[in-house]
C-alpha cells in the first residue's frame, strides 16, 4: 500500500540538502519504491513530503542510500518522520520531471 512520507529534520540547511542530493543522486537514480518527492525550508529547517510504494521501500532507501551520505557530509540529528496511507494522488497534466 502507497504510502505518505512527512519529514522535518530541525536544522539541516539548503546547503547539506543539496550536497546530499548531489551525492545520493535519488532525482536521476531514483530509489525502488519512490513516487514523488517535494521539499522546502522553515526557519526550523527542512520538510520534506513524500509518496513511496511502502514504508519498507523508504526505511530501505534511507538505511542503505541517504544516511550513510547525510552522516558523511556532517549533518546532526535525526529527522522526525512520519506515514501515513495514501489515499489519493493527483498530478497535474504537463508536470514532470524536478524543479
């Protein structure tokens, strides 16, 4: 069952956020089990939003892909995630790709 990812990660600034994407390379190697991904920063740090295939495909993502490398560029702390089930999706005609 499809699954909703909500993140925030107090902290983390654009900077280590895109040297993580840079590295991790989820936007052009995309992680088995990805369907959408958006992000954004508060004055607490980074949110994040997410739809996966399942809970296991994003803990495998993160496990074996994304915390190796956030560890590695320095970031502190852990996020706080949460799932819930997805209901819907849409997507609005036209609208592909990263932005």
């Amino acid at each position: 069952m499809a699954v909703v990812m909500s993140m925030r990660w107090a902290g983390v600034t654009p900077e280590q956020y895109e040297a993580a994407r840079t590295v991790v390379h989820w936007e052009d190697r995309t992680p088995d089990g990805g369907i959408i991904h958006a992000s954004w920063f508060e004055d607490d740090g980074l949110h994040v939003i997410d739809v996966w295939d399942s809970e296991a495909a994003f803990e495998h993502f993160s496990l074996k892909r994304l915390m190796p490398v956030v560890r590695r560029l320095g970031v502190v702390g852990e996020p706080q995630v949460t799932f819930s089930p997805l209901h819907r999706r849409f997507v609005a005609p036209g609208v592909s790709g990263a932005a």
